[in-house]
C-alpha cells in the first residue's frame, strides 16, 4: 500500500492539532450540574453531546456575499442548507425606552428595539419625528448608492462615522446608535470611521430582500460555517485531494508562548520540492504549502520587522431552554421564518465592574456586544433551547467576561429562560491585511521558498467578509498560474448528485 511519504504532493493545506492555537482562557460553567440537587423533576436539563453543534468563531452570511455565488458554481450548495437571519435589535437605556409608544415594540420590557432595515421600517418607527425621518431617508439612499460613496469617502472617509452622520445629514445622537449597530463594528462610535461603516451599511441594506423578503443574511444549518468546510472537503475528496486529520506539523512547545519547529518546511534546490514533516515523523513532499498564521510553522511566517501581536476577541457561548419568541417575529408573508436574530448592546449601555478598576485599567467608554441568537432550527442544540453566541472586542480580560455575561443578563431578564450552561473563553486574532493587494496579502517574506503561502487571518467579526474569498483565489491564480478564470467553478462528478436523482 502506498504511504504518504510516497507521493509528492501538488498543494499542502496545513493545519495543527497541537501547536499553536488561537483560542485561550476557557472557562466553562455547567448549571445543570451546580443546581441539579434542588431541582426538581421537571427542571430543564441538557440533552446528550452530539445533540449539539457549537461554534467557537460564528459568522452569519449576508445575502450578497461572494461566497454564495462560488457554492453555487462549485456545485457545493447542493449539500448545504441556510436559514434566515431575521430581526436586529439594539437595546436602549431605560431613559430611551420610556420614550417609546406603547404599540410596534415587541420586545418594549427587555429595552430591546427593532433595528429598521429600510424605509418601510423608518416610516413605520412612531418614536421617530418628521424632521429625523427625512434625515434617515436621505442617508439610506446614499447608503444604497454605491456611486455616491466615492465623494462622500474622499470628505469623510478618515473621519468619525458619527461626525458624518451629525454634520451633513443631521441625524441626532439618538438615532446613530442603530446605525452603528449595522456597521457590525468591533470599536466604540469615535473609533469607528467611516469608510469602515458605510460600506457595511451599504452591504446589509442592499442585501435585504435579494432571497426573501424582510431578511438579508443567512447561517448555514447544522454546523455553522465549519459545515461549509466539511462539504467543500467531502467534494475535494471526489475530486481528488486527500485529508489527513489530526496530522499538523511536528512541533516543540518550548514554553507557553512560544512554539518553535524541529524540522519546519525545507526546500530541495535539485527537486524544487518542500519537505513537510508531520507530527509522528513521517515527512511528505510538496509543490505548495498553504496555511494561515495559526497552521505554518514559525519560520514560514511573513516577516514584517516586528514580532506578531494578536488583538484578543472575547466570546462566551450560552445554553439556554426556554422561550425567546420576541427575537424572532413573524416575518412579512412569503419569508422564511427567521432561525437566528442578531442584538446589539452599543457602547455606554453596559457598565464595566468599576469597584474592581484602577486608573490605568479603566477604559471609559467599553466596546459595544454582540450576541447571536440560534434556536433549535439550526440543529445546533435540541427542541426548546436556544444557543446565544457573544463577542466584545476588549484589552482586560476580566471586563470582557463581566461585559459578556451582562448583556446576557439583560437579555434574558424577562423572559421565561433559564442557563442550563456557559463557557467564555479568548480568540486571537492577528492583525488583519491592510491593503487590496490581495497578492501581496498571502506573500510570505520570510519563507526560504515563495511555493509557501500564508493567507491573512480572517477577521472575527459578526459577518464573514468578502476578502477570505478574495485572498483563497489568489493564491489560487498565484499556483495554477493562470487568470483563475475558473477559480470554483466545478463540473459535475461523479457522487456530488442532487439527493433527490436515482444515482
């Protein structure tokens, strides 16, 4: 039987199973456990492992995503299926919610509001007054009208997205909040630019609409968007390629910062071939190898004169059973009935443990959270539960966990759901590519070889964006050496038939 170190290799995906990784400090709390001695018979319990499908880094998908298109010519859609992401909410302080009318807000008692997704929704708004209506109206049509970014971007693009929002369209602070919230940025208002925001917006609005009404993102069901890996690795394996799991490169784990390669990846002048060395010894050749920051070995990293200093993302996963019907309303006739909803906590509407601060650990002015709200639809967790997925971006780790846990909280205040469990934990995050050089983006410098490629990291943020495809299909270009003309653009094989044909 032929082994793998028997076979040269065209391309080498690499991945770890023991080196470095870009999660940290998990901690995990099972209530069921801590409250099954008083509970009664009928207290909600959890169901067994595999009846749930968690995921440590969710994305949801808006509709006029470039992934979408590459499913569908790759034929990879077939084995996949999506559901609707339906309402955004944004909660308000107390101070905001008496000020609404009694009729239109669902969600009135938990402080929650509808996001409006587009004129229909401003118009319908009874707490919005004529004058700041007009303003929102103005602003959505230059939002819609990409063509119109360019002037605006030239003016603004390196300034506040609030100062924009103030000083030509005069929409008042109390209105900028939502419209912060769908720009999905990580940074607090003063922080958030607006050739950052306005493209976003651009995209969300843009996309309600394109595959339903009232709706403009998808989660793909069953596993998130390691379900979309999984597929698009079942139909590389008919067309050829081979997976080796649990087989990263070997590795010596000096200390707990710091993970240094044995053998790393060589580079033969005669044969023009890299010899990769696998965690168990065995060594295999290539033509390429390709990874992201967390899978090539240290010495294939790209050098830029400095040391890698990640940004730190921290996000907790909830288990909740219970009720949540007011995240997830009837929806305009003919759309799909949502199975995720999306609720923004804004910056200044939680507040940091301040009894616990020093002066030069308080920050003043937190980021904004971010919960995603999966039900069972989703198949990520049994009939009568839901899974709540949280981010903040933050430098202290204790306020992240209590920033967390608190938005949360307050979601669940007033509602009749109990936390059967939690884990918070820590994502690394590289520095983002900066540039649209999208080939000079995946370039390792410091490689003895250019067949080494490293893809930026990928950008932790609420939706996927659309430079992970940009930055796949040119290393795609840079190794198939042509204009990628065909880049995920897939004729049928053999065993990729629709389930529904007699093969």
């Amino acid at each position: 039987m032929e082994s793998l170190s028997d076979t040269v290799w065209d391309v080498v995906l690499a991945g770890t199973d023991t080196g470095p990784s870009p999660f940290r400090y998990a901690t995990i709390r099972n209530l069921e456990k801590e409250t099954s001695a008083n509970a009664a018979e009928q207290a909600p319990k959890l169901g067994f492992s595999r009846a749930y499908s968690l995921s440590l880094a969710p994305q949801l998908i808006y509709t006029r995503s470039n992934l979408l298109p590459a499913l569908v010519s790759s034929k990879v859609y077939r084995q996949l299926e999506f559901l609707a992401v339906g309402s955004w909410w944004i909660h308000h302080s107390e101070e905001e919610t008496k000020k609404w009318p009694n009729e239109g807000h669902t969600a009135r008692k938990s402080s929650l509001k509808r996001i409006a997704g587009g004129r229909e929704d401003v118009f319908a708004d009874k707490s919005i007054d004529l004058r700041s209506t007009r303003s929102l109206m103005r602003f959505l049509k230059l939002a819609a009208d990409s063509e119109a970014h360019v002037s605006i971007l030239e003016e603004f693009g390196n300034k506040p997205f609030p100062e924009f929002l103030q000083v030509p369209l005069s929409i008042p602070p109390q209105l900028q909040a939502p419209l912060l919230a769908l720009t999905s940025s990580p940074n607090t208002p003063a922080e958030t630019l607006t050739s950052y925001a306005l493209p976003r917006i651009h995209r969300h609005l843009t996309s309600i609409g394109m595959f339903g009404p009232s709706f403009g993102a998808v989660i793909p069901k069953w596993g998130g968007l390691a379900e979309i890996a999984q597929v698009a690795c079942r139909a590389g394996a008919v067309g050829g390629g081979v997976y080796v799991l649990k087989r990263g490169f070997e590795t010596d784990e000096q200390s707990d910062q710091q993970v240094s390669v044995r053998d790393g990846i060589h580079f033969d002048q005669d044969t023009g071939l890299l010899t990769v060395k696998l965690q168990g010894g065995e060594e295999i050749q290539s033509r390429w190898v390709m990874g992201s920051i967390w899978d090539l070995p240290l010495q294939a990293h790209q050098d830029t004169g400095d040391s890698i200093q990640p940004n730190y993302v921290a996000r907790s996963i909830t288990i909740v059973s219970g009720s949540l019907p007011q995240l997830f309303p009837s929806p305009a006739e003919g759309a799909p009935p949502p199975a995720g909803a999306v609720v923004v906590y804004p910056t200044g509407t939680l507040e940091l443990e301040s009894e616990s601060q020093t002066p030069s650990t308080l920050k003043a002015d937190p980021p904004p959270v971010y919960l995603m709200i999966h039900s069972s639809d989703t198949g990520e967790c049994p009939a009568g539960q839901y899974v709540i997925y949280a981010y903040t971006f933050h430098h202290v780790y204790a306020d992240a966990h209590h920033l967390l846990q608190t938005a949360v909280e307050k979601l669940l205040a007033n509602v009749p759901a109990t936390i059967l469990w939690y884990m918070h934990y820590d994502q690394k995050c590289a520095l983002p590519a900066t540039t649209d050089d999208y080939e000079t983006n995946i370039a390792c410098a410091q490689s003895s070889n250019d067949h080494v490629l490293q893809l930026p990291d990928l950008a932790p943020s609420l939706a996927l964006e659309d430079d992970v495809l940009k930055h796949v299909r040119a290393a795609y270009q840079r190794i198939v050496g042509d204009d990628g003309a065909a880049f995920m653009t897939f004729d049928d094989r053999e065993g990729t038939e629709d389930d529904g044909d007699d093969n």
